[in-house]
C-alpha cells in the first residue's frame, strides 16, 4: 500500500538563504597573536604520560 501520509506535505522553498560569514581581519588577527607571550619552557604533551627521568648514578 502508498503512503498516503506522505503526499501532502507542504512544499519547502527549494532556494537556500545564503549565510553570511564573518569578516576575517587580518591586521587584526596577527595583532592579537603578537600579544601571545612566547613559552619559556618547552611543551611537552607526553609529559604526563612518562615517569619522571631517574637520577643518574655516578659509579
């Protein structure tokens, strides 16, 4: 048997509305990356993940 559940179903408008995307600004994007203060340390991500490095044994 059809569906006849289906067949009237209000027709949607087949153009889509164009979103607008946001303005980069690029003086001001770099800017904001010269405020970053540079690390002093260097990152580590598996630093966690390690044990820390055994005291060497001096013979």
């Amino acid at each position: 048997m059809p569906a006849y559940a289906q067949a009237n179903r209000p027709r949607q408008e087949t153009t889509k509305v164009e979103e607008k995307k946001p303005v980069v600004d690029e003086k001001a994007y770099k800017a904001a990356l010269e405020l970053i203060p540079e690390s002093r340390e260097k990152y580590d991500p598996w630093g966690v993940a390690r044990p820390a490095e055994p005291a060497k044994k001096s013979k």
